[in-house]
C-alpha cells in the first residue's frame, strides 16, 4: 500500500510502501470489539464496596425487648432492613481484567491500523521532535493538519520532550509502535505515524508472527 509521506508544514514529501500485512487486512469488527473491551475490563480498579452487617460498626444489642412492644421483632441495629444497617449483596473489591490471546491483540491491532488507513484517517509525518518541549510549538505544528479533534500520535520511541509538550493538549494521545492501545487508536479521529515508526510496525509484527509460529 502506498501512502503519502507528509513535511511537518502538511505539504507532500514522498510516498512509502506500507505493508498490507499491517496496513492492508480487512476489517474485523468483532475482533476489534474484544480488544477494545479488554482493555477497558483490565484498567477497572474494582475498588467499590459496601459492608455488611457484620462490618457495620454498632451494638449487638436488641434495640428492644422480643416480646410485649407490638412492634416487628428485631436482632440488632445493623439488620440491612434498618436505617444505617449493613448492605446485602452490595459491590465488594474485585479483578475485572483478563487475558485474551496474544494473536487476537496482534490482529486486532493490525485490524484498526488497516481501518484508519483505508478510511484515510491515519497520516504518515516524517520524523520530528520538539527539542523545547513547549505546548505552542507542538500545538501550531498540529494545526497543519487540521482543527482540534482527538488525535494520536505514533513515535518511533520513547520521546520525552514530545510528550512534555503534548501534555497540555487534552485531545492529543502518544503512544509507542511496540505499545498501541486498540482502544485509543480506534476511537482517534486522526492517527498521525511517524515515518521511522511505520517501518519499525512492520518489522515488529513480522518478527512477533515469526516468534509466535516458533514457539508453536
């Protein structure tokens, strides 16, 4: 697949030859579905939590005598039918994640990346950093490639000044070639890749896949 290599200016570089293995499969919804959910399920904290009766601090006492009042008969101030009384069946501290197959992830990933560049979402940039690490300078390089809208950007590495200066852009999302995340780059209206980090997603999954069929 050929792709047109964007100046950080938006002009027209060069073009690039995308690998159809990445870039070029068809679209598998239900696939992307499981990825996507995945990755919700697995940043759950699982923290809420209620107490019982017999977490809820009081007495133990009878609030009243059994018999003679006229009223219903009652245990202890923290039955869950009172006031203040203990919670039945309420939420309690659990682990939501879970794994799923590491060539459904693969694919899936693959899958969202050969959406964005047949639906022409995904842009390939060539290689740049931002050496001041200063929000404006990222921000005024961003507006060449059009309005605000929830955008991600693939590095060919861990950039720290890039990042520094994305941190202010509530809208703008970095992630590593070797580290995507289905669930951001489904959902970016515009997927910027870097040139240097195109070529580096084809030999990383190349090598996985050849890793994968070793291993079996």
């Amino acid at each position: 697949m050929n792709r047109t290599v964007y100046s950080t200016d938006g002009k027209e570089l060069r073009s690039i030859d995308l690998d159809d293995a990445v870039f070029g499969l068809p679209v598998n919804e239900d696939l992307i579905w499981y990825a996507i959910n995945n990755e919700l399920a697995n940043k759950r904290l699982g923290t809420a939590s209620t107490k019982d009766r017999g977490e809820v601090h009081g007495s133990n006492a009878k609030p009243y005598k059994q018999k003679g009042t006229g009223r219903a008969r009652r245990g202890d101030k923290k039955s869950p039918i009172m006031v203040g009384g203990g919670i039945v069946f309420g939420p309690r501290p659990r682990d939501f994640s879970y794994t799923i197959p590491k060539k459904a992830k693969r694919l899936a990933l693959k899958t969202i990346l050969s959406l964005k560049a047949q639906s022409d979402t995904l842009k390939v940039v060539e290689d740049f950093s931002i050496e001041s690490g200063k929000t404006k300078e990222l921000a005024s390089l961003l507006k060449n490639f059009g309005d605000k809208q929830r955008t991600v950007i693939i590095l060919k590495d861990d950039d720290a000044k890039i990042k520094k200066a994305g941190a202010n852009i509530p809208w703008l999302s970095f992630l590593s070639y070797n580290r995507l995340r289905a669930h951001d780059i489904f959902y970016g209206r515009r997927v910027i890749l870097l040139e240097t980090a195109a070529k580096s997603l084809s030999a990383f999954y190349n090598a996985e896949e050849q890793a994968g069929e070793a291993a079996e």
